[in-house]
C-alpha cells in the first residue's frame, strides 16, 4: 500500500470533486486532497503551488482541458505522477493520454469502490517510469 500521498484533484464537476476527495481522504495510508481544480487553467496554479505527488485530471472540462493542461502540470510539478480521468472507455482516450505523457488512466465508472485499488495499482506498476 502506497502510503502519504498528497493528491491534486481536477474536475469540472463539483459533486465528482467531493466524491472524489471523500474517496482519498479515507484511505488508510494516510492519502489527503490537498487541492482541487475546476478546470486545466486553474489545476496548472495549484500544481506548482502544492506540488501534489499524484493529480488526478479531467480529461473533458471548460476553459482548457486536461489533454491541455498535461504538459503544463507535468511542468509546473515535475515530480508529481498525473493520471487521467474520463467518461470515455479506455480503449476511446487511455492510449491518447498515456502518449500525451500522463502516468495512467482511469474511467470514472464505479470510483466510489474501484478508486483506490485501481490507482494503486496504476501506483505499483513495475512499469511506471518518471518521465
């Protein structure tokens, strides 16, 4: 179990944004939100102010989105792990994502219960390379 992360969340969706923090704020590790975003202009701010170990991003929202937004976060907070989340299947944008440089992917189907464990394991993947 990965443990004290400090997680940006970015996402357009206020409700998503509290449910998506209630989320991390209860894991055990001792995982917390330390910022949220409405949208890739504001999430760019807050990562270079909060330097977050993981931000969790939007693909789709107003003002720039979260394809936008990636190599400028990846930028502004260069250490942090950015994984991408969407409505749209994995087999639609995850590969996309993963080119544009982000870390992993996630749908937003079902987070209440998949959140965690399918982050961590994007988290512990043998694979994951700091670009």
């Amino acid at each position: 179990m990965t443990k004290n992360l400090n997680v940006l969340v970015v996402d357009d969706s206020d409700d998503l944004r509290d449910l998506i923090c209630m989320v991390i704020d209860r894991h055990p590790g001792g995982w917390k939100v330390v910022a949220t975003a409405a949208d890739g202009r504001q999430a760019i701010d807050v990562a270079r102010a909060s330097q977050p170990d993981v931000v969790l991003l939007d693909i789709s929202m107003p003002v720039m989105d979260g394809m936008q937004a990636l190599p400028l976060i990846r930028e502004a907070a260069p250490e942090a792990l950015v994984v991408m989340l969407s409505g749209y299947p994995v087999a639609t944008a995850g590969q996309g994502a993963l080119n544009a440089g982000a870390h992993g992917y996630l749908e937003k189907s079902d987070l209440v219960k998949t959140l965690i464990p399918r982050l961590e394991r994007i988290l512990n993947a043998p694979s994951l390379v700091r670009r």
